[in-house]
C-alpha cells in the first residue's frame, strides 16, 4: 500500500500544449478537435477525471484507448451496467481461495483450537487469526482499486456510468476525489501515481451533481463536416475525397431525420468502405439507398431514409409531401423546452415505463439538437461549436437539488 503523497508523484502525458495534443492523438489515429483537446491537456495538467457525454459513435470510448495509446499507459476498464455491486468495481474477498487455504491446512486448524475448552473459545482463537485470511492476499482488486494500486501510471476508462445504480456512483466519488480506496478490513490505498480517469456517459439518465462537479465535463458531439472527412481520409476507406465528402454530406441529413439512432462515425467510415469495395463512382440515390443499410440500423429509420435519400442527392428530386408515420416535423422537441431525456420514448414505438430495457433504447436515441446545430446537411464550411449545448441537452431532467 503507498503511503506517499500525491503531490510528490504527480506526473502528466508531457503535453506542451493543445496544439501538442492535437498532434499527439492525430498520430495514434484520433481526431480530436480543440475543446476535446484541450479538455485532454487540462486534465493532464490539473489531474481532474474527464466526463465525457454524447450520442452513441462519437469516440467516447475510443478518446480513452487513444490516450492509454499516447501516454503508454496501460488501460483498465471498467464496463457499467444495471445492478452493478462494488464487488465488480471495487473488489472483492476471493471466497474459494480462502477456501482452499483452509482446507489445506485443516490440521494447522485443527491444531490451533484442539486446546479450547469450549466451542466459544475455539471461535474466539480462530477470530484471532482472522487478519490472516483478510489480507491482500486474498483481495480480489477490481478496476477501481487495480486503478489505485497501480505501480505504474494508468487510464482508468469508466465506461458507460449512466447505465450503473446511484450506489456505485458514491463509490466512485471517493475514488474520484481523492483518488483512494479504503478497505475496512486493510485501511485505505492511496494512489501511487494519479490516474488518468475518462468517464462516459450516454445521458440515459442524470449524473449526480456532485459527481460532475469532480470532472471536467465535455458534451461529444457528431464533428463538424470537416472534421468527419478528415476522420474518414484517415481511416484509408478507399473511397475518393469528393464521393466521401458528398458521403458525409449525406449522413449529416440523415442526423437531422428524426431517426431511432442517427449514423455515427464509425458507421460513416464502415459506409464510405462498403461503397468503396463496391466501386461505387458516384452517389446516387439509387447506389446509397441499396446500401443505407450499412448505417441504419432498424427497420423504420431505413424506410425514413429512403424516403429522404433522393432529395438529399437531388435537392430537385420528387418526394412524397407528407410522409407516413413522420407525425412531427425534425424542429418539434428541439429547444422548445421539452424534456430531451427518456421521455422522448414516447416518440419512440410506443416506448413506455422507466425499465432497463427503455434506457437502453433511449440510449439510442437520436439529436438532443436543433438545425442551427447541425445545418441542412448538406456540405458547407466547418461551423463553429455553438456555446452551451451541452447544458441545453441537461436542462430539463435536472435533480432537485
Ligand atoms: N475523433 C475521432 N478520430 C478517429 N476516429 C474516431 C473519432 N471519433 C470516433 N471515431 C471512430 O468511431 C468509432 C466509435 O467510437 P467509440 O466507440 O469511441 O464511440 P462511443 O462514443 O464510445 O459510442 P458508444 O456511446 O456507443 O459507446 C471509433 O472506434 C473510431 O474508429
Ligand atoms: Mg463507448
């Protein structure tokens, strides 16, 4: 267990300055624009988790994986789900090797109370012994508590900690806050070298107050166009600049539809790839609608995007005026002060009731976000982040306090 002081181990990436950053990350692969960048640089600096949140695709994940890449440390995740303990987070007693142990030595046991009077003074000898059997030898460290006991440097990614119970959320804010884990049974591990934490979230549900004010917190959102033309140059799809600048153009309309799960990145490269192989040398209506499936992923979200496709590429092309089961244009729940959280399951087949499987859906929902935000999906230049949009998709699920 360390017993040393934080400030004397404080150590960071070595990043110069955003710029750095940027390059940093570009080389191993990421693009990361200035805010992310420098969000990264700060917390390298001031040693403060980051708390990523946004939509599904966005690089979330991936920001974490890039910066274990970077930095040459080694990444320990932890995975959130529904109903998770600490037992998965934090650690646990390792019940069959202590077992184990004490079968083995049954007569060692054996030998140690033969001389007891009584049942009671048996136990009470073997309470005595019991440090023995609580010890780190037999503690079964978790992420978090790996994170803490690290000898080297490490990225600790919580993945996903919307999805776990408000329990291990006051788990994590010990850890968060003075980057130690206590153990009853051991006392308290102190970290040897401050981790680098990325938590994410995809605002399936409200984070606490108190957790978010311990992190850096980042709304990801959908790149700009540029942005995601770079991303897909770098990812060597085989598909020409224009045809995936054309391409990017076209998924950026398909954000605005108002689909179950808008397109992400990864789901434009995994497109500009398929059209690629297929040799596509322009994008019609025809070649984008035989292979939308690549990117939407459920049944009406397709049928809206056929339907979408050929004004997308044609701006002149004939399309139904009213189309069926559309029963709101895209600006209907965007900034009119609508609740952008799981309420928006009634928008959504039906979905009702605050279970599980509704948070999983509603993690799938699309664009917290107006038009002003993402444009008219065609090309034009790179637009600026508007101020504030992270907040406006918190405003209204917020706790009562
Ligand atoms: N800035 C980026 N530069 C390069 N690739 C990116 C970038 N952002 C996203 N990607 C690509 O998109 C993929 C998906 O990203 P990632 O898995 O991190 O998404 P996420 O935000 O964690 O989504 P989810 O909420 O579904 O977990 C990555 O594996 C990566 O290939
Ligand atoms: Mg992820």
């Amino acid at each position: 267990m360390s017993a040393r002081p934080l400030d004397a181990v404080r150590d960071h990436a070595g990043f110069a300055d955003v710029a750095d950053v940027i390059d940093q990350f570009a080389e191993h692969g990421y693009l990361a624009d200035e805010r992310l960048a420098t969000t990264v640089f700060l917390q390298a600096h001031l040693e403060k988790p980051i708390l990523l949140e946004g939509p599904a695709g966005v690089g979330k994940t991936q920001l974490a994986k890039s910066l274990a890449e970077v930095t040459g440390r080694r990444l320990l995740r932890l995975q959130c789900y529904e109903g998770q303990d600490e037992t998965t987070a934090l650690y646990e007693w390792d019940y069959g090797k202590q077992l184990l142990y004490t079968q083995l030595m049954r007569e060692k046991v054996g030998a140690l109370v033969a001389d007891a009077p009584d049942l009671a003074s048996a136990v009470d000898t073997l309470a005595g012994e019991e440090s023995v059997f609580f010890s780190e030898r037999f503690l079964a460290a978790r992420p978090l508590l790996e994170a803490i006991r690290s000898e080297e440097p490490v990225i600790l990614l919580v993945d996903e900690v919307d999805r776990a119970d408000e329990a291990l959320e006051a788990v994590l804010l010990e850890l968060l806050a003075e980057y130690q884990v206590s153990v009853p049974e051991l006392g308290t591990f102190r970290a040897r070298h401050t981790p680098y934490v990325i938590l994410t979230s995809n605002n399936t549900r409200d984070l606490s107050a108190a957790l978010k004010r311990r992190c850096l917190h980042l709304f990801l959102d959908y790149p700009d166009a540029e942005r995601e033309l770079d991303i897909i140059r770098s990812k060597r799809t085989g598909l020409s600049d224009e045809l995936a600048r054309q391409l990017v153009g076209v998924v950026r309309g398909l954000r605005e539809l108002d689909l179950r799960k808008a397109p992400s990145i990864s789901e434009t490269v995994d497109w500009a790839r398929t059209l690629a192989v297929l040799g596509a040398e322009e994008l019609t209506a025809e070649t984008l609608s035989a292979t939308a499936n690549v990117v939407v992923k459920y049944e009406r979200d397709l049928r809206r995007a056929l339907e979408a496709l050929p004004r997308m590429v044609d701006p002149n092309a004939v399309v139904p005026d009213h189309l069926p089961d559309h029963g709101h244009g895209h600006g209907h729940g965007h900034g009119h002060g609508h609740d952008h959280g799981l309420d928006h399951g009634h928008h959504h087949d039906g979905a009702d009731g605050a279970d599980g499987a509704e948070v999983r859906r509603a993690k799938d929902l699309p664009g917290r976000h107006d038009e002003a935000y993402y444009g008219t999906g065609t090309m034009g230049p790179a637009r600026p982040v508007p101020a504030g949009q992270g907040a406006r998709s918190f405003g209204s699920r917020r706790r009562p306090f």
